[in-house]
C-alpha cells in the first residue's frame, strides 16, 4: 500500500511556567521519539489512557503546533518546513472531527453556513457551486439539506456529529483525524457514527486517524492499532494480531482491563 503520511522521531516538551508553590521552570516531555507510518485507505487508531500524548501528537500532525524535533511527512514531504501558502494549501488535504459535538460548532451560526465557510475561504469553488456542494454532502452525513437554515441547538448530539463530520469533508480531504468523536455520545448513537464513518472511508477513499481510549471501538473499527504509554508508541500491529497477540506489557494490560461492551 501506498504510503501518506510518516513520522519519524518526533518530540515534544511543554515548559510549565513558575508560580508560588513551584519557583522553577518545569519541563515535560510529553512525546518521546514517536514513529508511525500510515498508508493510503487505512483506519489507524491510537489508544492509550487520558495524558498519555495522542491529541498532542495529533496537532503536530495537522500543523497546530511545532515540535521540537523529528519529521512529519505527508504525500513525501515534511510538513514542518511548509511556509504559510504551503501550510494553507495543506489543510485542505487534512481535517479534523472534534471530540464534542456540543462546543465545536458556532452557536450563532446557521449550519448552512458552517460548511459553506471553508468553501468561501479557500475560494475553492463560486457560492452558487458552493451551496451544491454543502447539500450534496450533507446528504451523505444523513442529515436532509432541509435543515441547512437551522442551528447547531436545533440538533441532537448526534446530529450535530453528523453535521461536524460533513464539516471536515467539505473541502474534499484525503486524511481525518478524528480526536474521541464519539466519547460525549450514547452508546447507540456512537455505533450510528462510526458506521457512517466506515462508509464514507470507502465512499471517498478516505485515510482516518481515529484516537480513542475504548479498546472495544477500535477493535470493529481498525486496520492497525498504535499503543501509547507516557508519550511513547510501545506497540503498533494490525487490530488482529495485536488483540490475539499483543507484544508490550502495557497492550496486555489494557486488554485484560477491557471489558466486553457490545455495541454493534
């Protein structure tokens, strides 16, 4: 398969500035040498418990933020020497679905116009050919064009997903991080979107980043699964070998600790 997107010895340190009760600067290395490589049409989820780096290592890959060392190349270049045009012209290739459906839309925005907004701003297309193609996708989302004049509050939280998820495929990406996209949702509604979610990979031949802390999800959902554990990738294998044959103390521990939640 065709490889997208490689990360190579990536680090990352936040320093804490100092207050009353801790005088001295503080330094947290928050990811440790980090290699991963995803190809093209794949499903790689990264799990892990909550602090352990993955929305970090997420915004380094969407250029959110800079690490400090390593390399991140995406279709054979490495992002973290783009200029401003070359990193405006690489967030159309690569999107984000947002944990909370509740916070990630504006309030006082008419859904119509949230998807239309990209649109307007990377000048991708005319406004009349823009308005077709925030109904054609929307569509897609299972969310009728009839409700494009309505607000995010009009909405149920799964609604709302379905609408953020649209959002991130209006420009026509090849790549999706997708950070918990359905940790704020019930149990039924989450299966609802990562079904969805699988059928717009094939739809639009999408590649996925999904980060997640359920082991239950990412075992119906995954290509390839990548452990991480104090800012460190200690296991990366197919979902398969991975479940029947974990390699790392701390995948063993992780699996033994899940508990059997059908939810599909």
């Amino acid at each position: 398969m065709e490889q997208l997107i490689s990360i190579k010895n990536l680090e990352m340190t936040y320093k804490t500035d100092s207050s009353f009760l801790s005088p001295k600067k503080e330094e947290s290395r928050v990811l440790k040498n980090i290699n991963l490589d995803i190809n093209k049409g794949e499903i790689v989820s990264l799990v892990g418990e909550s602090g352990c780096g993955k929305s970090t290592l997420a915004n380094c890959i969407l250029k959110l933020i800079t690490p400090q060392k390593g390399e991140i190349f995406f279709e054979g270049e490495n992002i973290l020497r783009f200029n401003k045009k070359e990193t405006f012209e690489y967030r159309k290739k690569i999107q984000m679905i947002f944990q909370n459906p509740y916070s990630s839309l504006n309030p006082k925005m008419r859904i119509e116009q949230t998807l239309l907004e990209p649109l307007l701003i990377h000048k991708i297309m005319p406004k009349k050919e823009a308005l077709s193609r925030v109904e054609e996708i929307i569509e897609l989302t299972g969310i009728s064009k009839s409700d494009l004049k309505k607000y995010p509050h009009e909405f149920s939280g799964g609604q709302r997903q379905r609408i953020a998820i649209a959002r991130s495929l209006i420009l026509k990406p090849c790549f999706i991080v997708a950070d918990e996209p359905v940790s704020a949702l019930d149990v039924s509604i989450c299966a609802s979107i990562i079904n969805l979610l699988l059928d717009l990979r094939e739809k639009l031949n999408l590649t996925i980043l999904f980060i997640s802390h359920d082991l239950n999800l990412v075992r119906y959902l995954s290509d390839k699964i990548a452990v991480m554990n104090k800012g460190e990738i200690v296991e990366y294998n197919n979902t398969k070998e991975l479940f029947s044959n974990p390699g790392d103390c701390y995948t063993k521990f992780l699996l033994s600790s899940m508990r059997e939640v059908k939810i599909f």
